[in-house]
C-alpha cells in the first residue's frame, strides 16, 4: 500500500478561513479575541513556536501579545503575572510556554491559570472535564490530531489505537481522546518490552516519543494510519519525524508529513479555544 498524505498546513488554512470569519463576528460585536504568550528564557526552539502563534494570531484578526521574561525570573514573580492576567478582562487566552526553567514549578504554574482561559486546555479541571467527556478546552496537539482524523474520514470506532509515548501535552491527552471516540487504546513508552509487536497491531499509530525516523515499514501494520508528533532537527538543520517517512508510508494508508502535518494543526486549536474563551464558551 502507498500512503495518502494527510497534510496539515492545508487543512488548518481552511479552518482558520473559518476562525477568521467568527472573529469578524465577534469584533462586530466589540469583543476583539485577545491571546497573551509568556515565554521564559531564550530556548530558540520555544521562541519559535510563539513567534508562529503571534503571527497565527494576527493572521486571522485576533490580537496577542508576548511577555518576554528573563530565566532568571522567580516562581513567585511569574504567578503574580499570571494573577494579573487572570484579572484583565481584555485577556481571553494565557499560555505559558513550556518547558520552563527547573527553579519554576510547572504544574504549580499551570494550576495558577484560570481555567475559563487556560487555552492549552492543560489545567487540571480542564483535564478531568476531558476525561469524564464534557466539552471543555481540549489541549491543542491532540485536539488537532483528532480534527484531521475526522477531516479525513478515518474511522476511530473500535480500531485498534497504539500511541507511543506518555507526555502531559500529547500522549496521556490523545489516548483519552482516541478512548472518548470508541477507539481501543494502548499506551506505549520508554519502558515498554517488545514495542513492534504493538506497533505491528495499530489500526492508527500516534508517533510522539521525539526519537527521528525510529519507526519503519517493517513496524508498521498493512494500512495503519500513521499520525507522526515527532519534530526532530537532524545535524542538516531539516527536520523530520519520528516515522521513517518512505518505507513507512510505503505500508500505511494515510500518514502526516513532517513538517507540514500536526505542528500547523496544534497552532489553528489554539486559535480556536481562544476564540472559545473569547466567547465566554467554557465554563
Ligand atoms: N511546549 C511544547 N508544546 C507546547 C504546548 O502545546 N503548549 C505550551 N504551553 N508549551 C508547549
């Protein structure tokens, strides 16, 4: 079988056509949807991302601004911030980038965001109104993942879902909701004996352990979905996935590219719950 490429970028250009028209609205209406990004340090991957969120931002009329903070910035200094933001009414979204740096407590970090605009959707009652399947905010990687499913037609109900790896941001949150869409769900990690002979059985195979082009053909089921979290920097300065994308694609029905797959549809999630937010839509 040669795969179908399941390609992000463009999907999230027709959802943001439609974002862009709901945030019409909402200006229409004196509510200009407001996304603020906390960025601590200078880790040039993470500066990245917000850079693309800013412009994501902008591009579909919402506005978003960036606070910049030195890593030398306290636990204590960034909760008032967060305290702060919490308060402004103009705000809708707060994101703090992560990772930060060891002296800061993330968890405690991500509690101090009010959850009416925690658009990472990785507050704890965010999590558990995903768990007991109430709509809430999603976090943003896997509610991509499960958009481009659907877009695409692939059936999750009763297939067979193998996701390696077991992260806060994607593998723990696309297990639930691969679960919530009647998909028998297996989770993979570091410690997992024998890994091919899960990955052999995926119907859809979730790639998010970050390990380049670990995954080839001869791991893959005949006519898997291969959905690929994976962005690894080679010594080459290109970038690729965890999948080994040719022989890979070679067994698979339908496949993410590395980049153009899951990274634009993460951004255009985020856009959406901020919209959400904006629409006082959460609670
Ligand atoms: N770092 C890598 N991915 C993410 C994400 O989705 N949200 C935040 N806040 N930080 C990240």
């Amino acid at each position: 079988m040669t795969a179908t490429e399941m390609n992000g970028k463009e999907l999230a250009k027709k959802v943001r056509t439609d974002l862009a028209g709901e945030v019409l609205q909402l200006k229409e209406k004196g509510i200009t949807p407001h996304l603020t990004v906390i960025i601590i340090g200078d880790d040039p991957a993470s500066k990245s991302y917000v850079r693309g969120k800013e412009k994501a931002s902008a591009e579909i009329g919402m506005s978003s601004d960036i606070i910049a903070l030195p890593s030398s910035t306290s636990e204590q200094d960034l909760l008032n911030q967060i305290d702060d933001l919490n308060r402004n009414e103009t705000v809708h979204g707060i994101l703090v980038q992560l990772p930060l740096p060891d002296h800061i407590n993330e968890q405690q970090v991500i509690e101090s965001i009010s959850p009416e605009k925690d658009v990472d959707g990785f507050h704890p009652v965010n999590i558990g109104k995903m768990v007991t399947g109430n709509s809430t905010f999603l976090p943003c990687t896997p509610y991509g993942i499960i958009t481009m499913l659907k877009a695409h037609d692939v059936s999750m109900e009763g297939k067979h879902a193998v996701i390696l790896g077991r992260s806060n941001i994607v593998g723990k949150p696309i297990g639930q909701l691969l679960l919530n869409e009647n998909a028998t769900v297996t989770h993979c990690h570091s410690r997992t004996e024998n890994l091919t002979e899960y990955t052999k059985e995926a119907d859809i195979l979730i790639l998010a352990m970050g390990r380049a082009n670990a995954i080839r053909g001869e791991h893959v089921k005949n006519g898997a979905v291969i959905v690929d979290v994976g962005i690894n920097r080679l010594e080459d300065g290109s970038l690729t996935g965890d999948a080994d994308f040719p022989s890979a694609a070679a067994k698979a029905s339908k496949i993410t590219p590395v980049p153009r797959g899951v990274g634009p549809m993460t951004i255009t999630m985020l856009l959406k719950n901020t919209i959400k937010a904006a629409k006082g839509l959460s609670a």
